[in-house]
C-alpha cells in the first residue's frame, strides 16, 4: 500500500512545480520531507493516493506561504491535539 502514497507525493511536489508553487530554479535546492500515515487494514488503493496527494500539495502550499506563522504556531502550542490521541 505505500506505492500510491508514495506515488501521489511524487506527483504531488512534480505538480507544484509545474503550478509555480515551488520555484523551477530552487526546485533542485528545496528539501522536501514527507511523512505518511496508512491505516493498517486500508484496501483502496486509489484513496490512499487521493490522501495522500491533497495532504503534500495543501502542506507545500502552506510551507511556501509562511502558514501558519511562526507567531500562529507559538500562540497554539500548548493547545495542539493529535486526532486520534
């Protein structure tokens, strides 16, 4: 089951490139780090890769849009909640 996700982060980074949200001329620079999660008994293949894929391209969006701030994550610290904890 990690080939679509890791297909779809693959896809997920090319895409932003091709969309200019990570630059051509840095792409080569940028270090990407990509942690995923799949449920253990997950069988659809095609939903492991649509996951997978929105959640890369909305963090790419959101690290190269300075979000959330570093003020935003300092006033919400002590209030961050893992979902299934």
């Amino acid at each position: 089951m990690f080939g679509p996700a890791q297909a779809a982060v693959a896809k997920a980074v090319m895409d932003s490139v091709a969309a200019g949200i990570l630059p051509e001329e840095q792409a080569n620079d940028i270090f990407i780090i990509v942690s995923v999660f799949i449920e253990w008994d997950a069988k659809d293949k095609d939903k492991v890769y649509e996951y997978n894929y929105e959640a890369t391209k909305l963090a790419i969006v959101r690290a190269m849009g300075s979000k959330p701030t570093v003020k935003e994550a300092l006033a919400k610290k002590d209030s961050a909640k893992h979902p299934f904890a």
